[in-house]
C-alpha cells in the first residue's frame, strides 16, 4: 500500500485557524488567444507579494474561467505568494469552436498532447518569457490529464519545472465509461454540500449554470472517452525523475483515491521520482468546489 498523509476535514475557515478565509487581494488579468480558429482564455493572477516561481493551473472538465472559478486562484495566490497562470480547456465552452480534428483523433487514444500544445501555444503569448523560468504546474480532475501533458510539453522543450500536482487525478488507470459515470454520479450528488461551504464564505461569487454550446458535447465526450483511457502515467513517465509530483485526493472519493491511483503512486516511486500522497478528510471529487477546501489544498502546497 501507498502510504498518504490525512489533512482533517475543511471547517469553513482558514486551515489551522478560527478566523474567516480573508477575501483575496490578487490583481487579475484576462488574455484572449486565437490560435488554430479557436478562441483560448489565459487569466494571469498575481499577488500583492511573490515569494515563489509562477504556478499554471489546469481546469476541471465543466470550468470556465469565470469569477466563480477565478476566485481558487485569486485564494490560492494569496496563500503561496504565487503568480498563478489559469489556462481554459479548449474547445467546447465558445460558440462555433471545436478541436481540430487532430487533436480529437489523439483524444481518442488518451492523449491529451495535442491539447496541451495548444494550451502552451496561448500561455507563451499571453505571458511572454513565462516558460524560461521555473514553473510549478496544478491541474484538478480533468486539468490533472492536460496539466500532465502540459508539463511533459514543457520538460521536452528544456522548461525547468518546481513540481507537478494533481488534485483528484481521474485518469490515473484504465476504466470503462459506465464505471466512470457511476463514480461520477456517485460523488456528485454531494456537490451541493460543497457550494454551500463556499456560500458561507462572504465575499464568494455564486456558481452560474453551465450552458454547452452547439457541438461542444463532442468534444466533452471525447474529454470523457480520453480520461477513461488513464494517460496521466505516461505524461509523467515522460519527464525527467527529478521533478516531484504531489497527489491530492478526497478521502472519500470515488472518482480519485482507490486502487488505480495508488498502483500509479507505486509506479512513479519505483522509477526514483519522489511521489507525495496526501488525502483530504471527509472529501469527494467535488471538494474544489469548497473555498475552504481550497485553502487546504493551499495548506498542503506551503
């Protein structure tokens, strides 16, 4: 077995405190791309103060780079003293936008490559000179896939990289996709208990409905089909061993956490990589939705 560390479960204030989560100060900044036809968002967070090398942050699969979303990342810069680089998924969320038929080819297969260098073709215009220096790289649920190939794009074209974390990785292990949409359900029927954590928070921005656009369900598929392929394995085989890699799970999740992801654990340690697996009390996949569970995933990255 793997061994994780436990982090007790969110309480609605900052971690290892009584006092409220203070309302983040981070100045924010939106890019848009055109790259390839498509339209690309890149939001560049920074803190009042830096301590510490820029950080790329991946989205789950239903996110936009909206307040809702946008507000994790003003709480996490302020946390870590980070410049924080979001990156939107392309393809589905614009209307009249799609993946290019070659990235949805390699989606079928689990690779998330050809998205990834879209992804990086933005950040480099949107942030000139970020990749010369070194970069830490975050990714959730889905964002775990592409942060993965990110890094791995990153690494082969001689980018220093700090440390690769994965909050609850969905595609550590192959799956079938019924099997993938009963964990899913399974877990998201308590989504709820966590936007409400984060309604108790008084500066959050509330949730607004996702709207898909027309044929933005094509892609989503593919996303699907390409997690249940379990490719993050080989993203990360892919990189040099001396890059550290964090696992962030909810402690009762199913879409994260069980069997696949610790033989992923394992595989990684036995290559020499420094592998760190930490769980998060009393938390299913959807624990990103809660902005004090965010601050404990902040916790666990100070």
């Amino acid at each position: 077995m793997s061994e994780q560390s436990r982090v007790p479960a969110a309480s609605g204030a900052l971690p290892g405190a009584q006092t409220p989560l203070p309302e983040p100060t981070a100045h924010i900044h939106h890019h848009t791309i055109r790259r390839n036809g498509l339209l690309l968002g890149v939001c560049t967070i920074t803190p009042a103060r830096t301590s510490r090398p820029p950080m790329i942050m991946t989205l789950g699969i239903l996110a936009r780079l909206d307040p809702f979303e946008v507000q994790r990342f003003r709480l996490l810069a302020d946390l870590l003293e980070r410049q924080i680089i979001a990156l939107e998924t392309p393809g589905w969320m614009r209307p009249g936008q799609r993946l290019p038929a070659s990235a949805r080819q390699a989606l079928t297969h689990g690779d998330f490559t050809e998205m990834a260098e879209l992804m990086v073709a933005a950040l480099d215009e949107a942030v000139p000179g970020l990749t010369e220096q070194a970069v830490s790289l975050l990714g959730y649920s889905l964002g775990a896939s592409t942060g993965s190939a990110i890094a791995a794009t990153l690494a082969a074209r001689g980018t220093t990289l700090e440390r690769i974390t994965l909050v609850e990785p969905v595609a550590t292990g192959r799956q079938s996709l019924v099997g993938l949409g009963l964990r899913n359900t399974a877990d998201g029927v308590r989504n709820r208990r966590y936007l409400k954590e984060s309604k108790q928070v008084a500066w959050a921005a509330r949730s607004t409905p996702v709207r898909m656009v027309r044929r933005g369900w094509v892609d989503l598929g593919l996303f699907t089909w390409a997690l249940s392929r379990g490719g993050i394995e080989k993203s990360l085989n892919s990189i040099d061993t001396s890059v550290d890699v964090k696992i962030i799970t909810g402690e009762r999740s199913r879409m994260a956490g069980g069997r696949a992801t610790e033989e992923l654990v394992e595989q990684l340690r036995s290559t020499g990589r420094s592998v760190e697996w930490d769980t998060i009390a009393d938390s299913h996949h959807g624990l990103w939705l809660s902005l004090p569970r965010v601050a404990e995933v902040g916790r666990l990255l100070s």
